[in-house]
C-alpha cells in the first residue's frame, strides 16, 4: 500500500497550483504600497495607500516573438535600496526637487529560462515601475509586440479621460494631436469616444478612498508612446501601443530595442486628496539628462500675433508691432507663426531679427514637421523632418540669432516619431535652439530628459477660442481640469491670457470671450510653461484693464515652488506658486454660482498682498490687503471668473 499511497500523494502534489508568492515595497512614510504577486506562473500587482486598495492586482509583463515574458514565470531574485537624490529644474513646477524612494528589483525567469526584472520605486506618493531585457545568448534586440502592464481599478471608481483620436483624421488629417474634450466623473469601464483608448495622463477618483493619476515618463527614440487601452467591463486599462494607421500607415507599431534594454516609466501618483496628484514631479523624478545643454537656455514672456490676428498678421509690420508690444511689456520674445518663409521671406526675417534684437526682444520661428503623414499647407515644410536640411536651415538660424522654434503637426506615437522628435531636440542644442512643439504628443519627462526642450500643445488649446463659441463656452470648464490632468505632468503650451473680449484682430468682431479678464491673467499662473506665448495684442495696452496689464507685466513663468490649495476637476482650482520670495496665489471658477474658499496662507503671512479680481464690468480690479493673525483668507471667486493674490 505504501508505494500506491506515494503515488497518490505525489500526484495531488503535481495537480495542485503553484503557491502564490508576494513581495512588498513600501514607500519611505510607509503609507504607500505596492505588493508584488506570483499566481500560477503569471504576475501582477496591487496598491495600497493606508491599507486601502487603490488599485487591484493587476497584471504585469511583455510578449516579443523571442520573449514571452508574462507567462510560466518563476522567481529568481530580488534586490532593494533606498533613493535619496536632489536635482534642479528651472522648466518644471518646482525647481529644486528631492526625490526619495524605496525601490524593489526583481528577477523572473519564463520556463526556457528567459529573464527579464521588474523595477518599482516608491515614493511618498508616486509608484513608477519598468521592465528591464538582459542579453542572453547571441540575439541581442526584441521587438516588444504587447505589454502587459495593467490598471484594475476597483468598482465604483469614476475617471476624468480624454479619447484617443483615430489616426489621419481632423484637419488635414493631422490628428492624433491630444486635442480631444474630456468626460468627468463617467463610470469605470466606460468606453472611449473612437474606440481607440485613451490618451495619457488619466485621472481616476476612487470612490472617497482618494485619486491615482497615470501616465508614462522616459519615452525617447528607443520606444514608442503608449496610451491607455478601451477598458474591460471589470475595469481593466491596459499599456496599447499606436494605431496602425498613424503616420500616414508608415512605420510598426510595436516598438524595439536593443538588448540589454529598458522599456519606459509607468507612473501613478496616489493621494487622499488632490495635492499629491497637482504637486507631483514624478515625470522628471526618474529620469536623467540625454546630452549636456549647449548654452544657457532662458525662458520667460513672448507675445504671438497669430492667436488673435490670425495669418493676415504674418507680414513684415505686423510683426515689427508686436515685437514693439514684447518690448513695452518688457517680454523676452516674440514668435512668428506659420507661413513667414513665403508671406515674409528670409531676407525680411534677418531684418525683423535684427530689429527685434535692437529692441532685446528675441524671435521664435514656426516650422511645419510634415514630410508624408499629413496634409497640412503651411510652410516653411520639409525643413525639420529629415537630417540634412534641418541642420543647414538651423545654421541659418543661429546665425541670424534666433533663439528658438515652435515645430507643428506631427504624425502620432510610433517609435519612428518619438525618434523625430529627439533628433529635433538634439539637432536644435547643437545650434542654441530652444524648442516647443505644437500638434503634437504628451512629452513625457523630456524637461529634464532634454535641456533645451521648453514645452508642448497636446491639449485643446487657446486657438480653439479664436475657431470655435463652445470653446469660449467651454473655457473656464477645461481650465480647471489641466493643473490636475495635463499640466501636472509636463510643460503645457497653452497660449493663455486673451484680453480681447472678441477674439479678431479689432475687438470687435468674433467669438465672445465668456470668462473675466481677472480669470485670463489669473492663467498665467495655474498654466505652467517656461515659455508662455501669451494671447495679448497690441490693443490692450489700452483697451483692457491697466491692473490687468501691469501684472502681465511681471508675471514669471518659471517657479520654485507649487502648492495645492483647493480644487475639484472641472469645477475650481486654486493653487499657489513662488518666484524667489514672492508668492502667486491664483483661483479660478467654473461653477454655475460664485465659489468661496477658505484659505490657510501661512507663505504670505506678515507681508502686503495685491489682490487682483473682477469687477462688475468684468474688467480688473486691484486693491490691497494682508492676512489677519489667524493667517487665513476668504477667497470668493465669481463664475468664470478669476483672483489672484500677490505677496510683496
């Protein structure tokens, strides 16, 4: 009987599953987890923030036609340490940063002994996870033909998301450009407008456990850029690579990469309530510089004829107007739009160079990215997508000292494009150029990834309020989305501060402006960009508000600091900012009645405030206060409207 009874036991021994294993690592306050599982061969993970679940397990792991890697998978070993590193960046929210984590690496092995590690870091606040592919053997690259990694919210989650667009669609078949509406607060599993996913970041709210935004950071050259994919009726988001029909259907889809290698960041910033989710920099936490800075680059105002005055304003003395406009504003820049290279010509450009330089103002130039994946007109074209003809043409540029360039309508996400994007960035360095992109991706940690990177579109933007009455109708709505969403990841171009209360050339005439001019120059704190091409016209020096223009005059669009003070998506955001020692508190409304918050300010303690808000005209009105001994403020901000506090 005995060798029968062996018999049967070891047998049960083989028909049982394979024990589920669990690693854990926590964040440095120890209230942020992330737990690591090992069910049946295949892996997962889960977050947990004081002991409430955020996120379900959810799964982890790639597929490559040499690699499958998420599947018969065994432990192999793991490693930690603790991150405490420091670094300064002057183009992000804040601009010097502490960054401390705990990280886990583990190694896996497939069943033909195949390895890859899972790298996560844990912050305060922040999980960021990674794949790494070790060489083995001979072969040395993968084609990555799906990533696994997953978000399994729980139920009753809502989502704050905004659609992917299909590929070659929109105008001139530039789309996807990140130019979608959002949906607020719509039910978990939801699917997208398109059916194609969703675009990064993603906001979710958990029930009333706090919120997880996602995203991705450390996209260059060597991947593409992935969004969020329909979800499954459980709730289920996962890692989808581009649509096959991007880039005019030129290019793969699945993105490759030399072994050994990394795929990029996948980050999710959790908190109970908003501010971590506003006071983020995990998208510049994790990752590093790609080449030195070939100068100093510097940032500030610039004024932008197109907005408002449209392509009748690309001509010699329209713009010599508005470099005198920077100059009486005391600007840094001036940027000449599209169509310049044949409504103004190059001689005529160096002779508007030069007359900008007399006034220290500097000019930006807008390019055209397009080679084959769209039908966009304007020029200069064909000048930034291929090698030799953009160094040569920002040889040119460097001579007449221009200091940088705006370069539009890209293709999608593939690889390939991500790889335009950074031979722009690396070509623009070695000629002093500083670069913002337009019609195009979200970057993803490329402020601190590329030193002369300055910020891009990839949002529905301000030209939208010049084209469109639903988005002037719209406009206090997506405003208080951004400083939570899009703009809490990464540099936002956004073109802010319209002071026109009709959006043409005379003020006349056009779409109507519906939120205050109080709320317009109270963008131009919530909004952050290093460089903000503000939509101001030669006019308002004296047809909008002289408080209005005077602190248009001296608002700074780099920052030290950034601080949550109140907010809900879509509804009301007021947030704090500091130059040096001055702090900018700003709020904006986007509720049917006026909103009254409460404020404790302690930053602003002790010291005079300016205190900028609408009048019943919906102009501006200054006037001056300080905080009582209680340090508190009752902020009361009107619909669409807007208040700005300023600590001398």
């Amino acid at each position: 009987m005995k060798p029968v009874f062996c018999s049967l036991l070891l047998s049960l021994i083989i028909s049982l599953p394979a024990l589920a294993q669990e690693w854990v690592v926590r964040s440095p306050d120890a209230r942020l987890a992330v737990h690591l599982h090992l069910d049946d061969g295949k892996l997962s993970y889960s977050v947990f923030l004081d002991e409430e679940m955020m996120l379900a397990k959810s799964p982890l792991g790639l597929t490559a036609s040499t690699h499958p890697l998420s599947e018969k998978l065994h432990f192999v070993l793991k490693h930690d340490r603790a991150i405490d590193e420091q670094y300064s960046e002057t183009r992000f929210k804040k601009s010097h940063i502490r960054y401390q984590a705990n990280e886990l690496v583990c190694r896996w092995e497939n069943s033909e002994k195949q390895a890859f590690e899972t790298i996560f870091q844990v912050s305060n606040n922040d999980v960021a996870f990674r794949y790494f592919v070790p060489q083995q053997g001979e072969q040395a690259n993968i084609v990555v033909q799906q990533e696994h990694s997953g978000f399994h919210f729980p139920a009753r989650t809502t989502t704050f998301l905004t659609p992917q667009s299909p590929p070659m669609v929109g105008w001139k078949k530039t789309k996807p450009s990140y130019e979608e509406d959002y949906t607020v607060d719509a039910p978990l599993g939801a699917p997208s407008q398109y059916g194609v996913g969703f675009t990064f970041p993603a906001l979710f709210k958990i029930e009333d456990k706090g919120w997880v935004l996602l995203s991705e950071t450390g996209v260059d050259g060597n991947y593409c850029g992935s969004k969020l994919s329909e979800p499954t009726s459980g709730g289920l988001y996962s890692i989808a690579f581009p649509e096959q029909g991007e880039n005019n259907g030129l290019g793969a889809v699945q993105p490759a990469f030399a072994l050994p290698g990394f795929t990029p960041w996948r980050t999710l910033t959790v908190g109970k309530t908003l501010q971590p989710i506003l006071e983020t920099t995990i998208t510049q936490d994790v990752v590093g510089a790609k080449y030195k800075p070939s100068m100093d680059y510097a940032f500030g105002r610039s004024t932008w004829s197109w907005l408002e005055w449209q392509d009748e304003s690309i001509n010699l003395e329209d713009q010599k107007k508005f470099v005198n406009l920077s100059a009486a504003m005391g600007y840094e820049y001036t940027l000449v739009d599209n169509w310049w290279d044949t409504k103004i010509g190059r001689d005529k450009i160096a002779e508007l160079a030069a007359y900008a330089e007399k006034k220290r103002v500097g000019l930006l130039l807008w390019y055209n990215s397009n080679g084959y994946w769209n039908d966009a007109p304007q020029g200069p074209k064909n000048k930034m997508n291929q090698s030799i003809q953009r160094k040569e043409e920002m040889a040119w540029m460097k001579e007449l000292g221009i200091k940088g360039i705006k370069v539009d309508f890209f293709g999608g996400d593939k690889q390939e494009t991500m790889q335009l994007y950074e031979a722009i960035l690396s070509d623009a360095n070695d000629h002093g150029l500083g670069v913002i992109f337009h019609g195009c991706t979200l970057p993803r940690g490329w402020e601190r990834m590329y030193p002369n990177f300055i910020s891009s579109e990839a949002v529905l933007a301000s030209e939208n309020l010049i084209f469109t009455q639903r988005a002037n109708d719209m406009e206090a709505f997506n405003a208080t989305l951004h400083p939570f969403i899009r703009n809490s990841v990464a540099a936002m171009d956004f073109g802010p501060v319209l002071l026109n209360k009709r959006h043409n050339r005379t003020n006349s005439d056009g779409t109507i402006r519906k939120t205050s001019e109080a709320f317009q120059i109270a963008t131009a704190v919530v909004f952050q960009s290093a460089i903000q091409n503000f939509g101001i016209t030669p006019n308002n020096l004296t047809d909008a508000s002289k408080g209005a223009i005077e602190f248009m005059k001296s608002v700074p669009t780099t920052w030290d600091e950034t601080l949550f003070l109140d907010g809900y998506p879509g509804k009301y955001v007021v947030l704090a900012r500091r130059k040096g020692s001055q702090w900018y508190i700003a709020g904006i409304n986007a509720e049917p009645n006026p909103k009254t918050v409460e404020l404790s300010l302690p930053m602003i303690s002790n010291r005079k405030l300016l205190i900028y808000s609408d009048d019943a005209s919906g102009g501006t009105m200054v006037s001056s206060g300080e905080l009582g001994e209680d340090q508190r403020y009752r902020m009361v901000i009107p619909t669409n409207g807007g208040v700005l506090l300023v600590g001398e």
